[in-house]
C-alpha cells in the first residue's frame, strides 16, 4: 500500500468517524445516516486532508516550498562540525519521559537526522536514556542511520545507554559525564522538567555549545537562559521535517501551516463581526467544531 493510499484511506476512515450518527447507540433520535449538525467539521477534515495532500505532492515533484529558518537546527551541523574537529564527543538527550510521549517521538526523530551526520563526520556520540523503550527505539534509529551513511563498522551499540530510571540519578549520572567527558556539543530534544536547569548549567560550565527544544513553557526560560539556541513550541516538531526534507513530512508541516493560517483568519472575521453585533450566524458555525 503507497504512502498516498494510506492518507487517502485514513482520510475516508476520518470523516466515517465524524460523519457516521451515533446517536442511536446513546439513545438519541436521529433523522438519518448523517449529523447535519457537524457538516462543518466534515469540511474542516476534508479541507485539512486535501491541504496535506497537495502540499505532499508538490513536495515530492521537487516544488521549492518555503520552511522558516529555525537558527537552532542550522547550527546543528557546525556544533557536530566543531566536535569533530576537537575529537570530542556530541551528547544527545532525548527528552526524560517515556516513548508513547510526543515529545520523545520528536526527540527519538531529531537523532536520527543528528546520528546521520555524527557518522559521515565518524564523531563520537554519546545518548542516555532513562526508560527501555526509549533504548530500544534509539539503538535502532542511530544503527540505521550509519547504515545510511555507509559507517556500520563505526557504530557501537552503546552510543545508546540506559543511565538510570530515577530522575534525579539520570541528571546526576549525565551531569558527571558533561565534567568528565567535556562534549563539544549538547543536544536536549525532548520533554524536560526540574532537571532543564540542572543539565544546561553543567553543560554551559563544561563550554559545550547547546541546542535545547522542548514543548512544555515551564522550562524554555531555563534553557533560553543557558543554552546557545532554543527551540520552542512547535519547532521541536517541525525540527525533523526541517532537517530531513522527507516529502511526506514536509507535506505535513505545510498543510498544516496553511490550516491554521484559515483558523486565523478566521479568529479575525469572527472578532470583527461580533464587535459589530453580526456575528451570530458566523459563530453558530463553528459551535459543533
């Protein structure tokens, strides 16, 4: 099954899902197949889905599609590039929580692309882990990636480590390797929480160069404060579309940028209109959203 029949089918299983009255299930009345009072959700899907769609074709018939520069991710290449030169290693930290966190998925994504370029330059990489799942899942994400590059013979299975399962212990046991070690570049792509100040402050006394992104708003002033470069918010998840160019992610990023540009617009008509008193009818049709 290719890539395009998949979107379509999960597409059609969508709008079943929104469309299809379930009403008789609740015992509620219904009239018919359909809830003529969420046509405009069903509307909504279709005009996401075919946003994401289009957007993915025209990514893999090479059309030039415009990704904000995010400075974090161009600085990816020289940090490895400067461990590199001075024969140091690049620590990666995916985030502290388990792999069913989206955050994680983001971080585990972002290695792959990193682990890509540590092995093309045959830098020493070093990422501690604090859950099994997570272990598994970036042992077999770096492996691939020097399979790709052509570097099988450079990989070692403990550029993955498991450190320890206690929170406090994992930032104990990597803060000592940051003094130890003195990696050249350190990476922190994940979910962070009491631990972000902890980790980027010893980092920062070793004279690493840092790179943080992470979702959660509690902790972005902790990296801002000490880390080079922070991403923020949603740019930890455009980061592995940013770095890959894959189409099919590319295409995601895109069609999703185009839905919440509309969402904008129209947050702007509806607070126009009902500044004005005639915005009643414009409201109702979001109500069921």
């Amino acid at each position: 099954m290719t890539m395009r029949t998949r979107a379509l089918l999960y597409s059609f299983l969508t709008f079943l899902i929104i469309c299809l009255d379930y009403s008789v299930a609740f015992g509620q009345d219904s009239d018919g197949i359909f809830r003529t009072d969420r046509i405009n959700a069903l509307v909504l899907v279709v005009i996401f889905s075919a946003a994401i769609l289009l957007y993915t074709k025209w990514a893999k018939e090479g059309k030039p599609l415009f990704l904000r520069k995010i400075p974090g991710l161009n600085a990816v290449e020289e940090a490895v590039g400067r461990a590199t030169e001075m024969g140091r290693p690049v620590l990666f930290i995916p985030g502290i929580q388990e792999l069913d966190d989206i955050e994680t998925i983001a971080g585990v994504s972002i290695l792959g692309r990193i682990s890509k370029i540590t092995a093309q330059y045959e830098t020493p990489l070093m990422v501690p882990v604090r859950y099994p799942l997570v272990l598994a899942a970036c042992q077999e994400m770096v492996e691939q990636s020097y399979v790709e590059m052509g570097k099988k013979d450079f990989y070692d299975q403990d550029i993955v480590r498991y450190v320890a399962g206690e929170q406090f212990a994992f930032t104990a046991n990597v803060n000592g390797y940051m003094m130890r070690e003195r990696p050249a570049a350190n990476i922190y792509m994940g979910a962070f929480f009491a631990e972000s100040l902890l980790l980027a402050e010893t980092g920062n006394a070793a004279g690493s160069i840092q790179i943080a992104g992470t979702a959660l708003p509690e902790q972005l002033p902790f990296f801002i404060a000490a880390c080079d470069y922070t991403l923020m918010g949603e740019e930890l998840y455009a980061a592995s579309a940013y770095l890959s160019h894959e189409p099919v992610m590319t295409g995601g990023l895109k069609g999703q940028d185009f839905v919440k540009m509309l969402i904008i617009i129209c947050i702007i008509i509806g607070v126009v209109l009902v500044s004005f008193g005639m915005g009643d009818t414009f409201v109702s049709w979001f109500e069921q959203v």
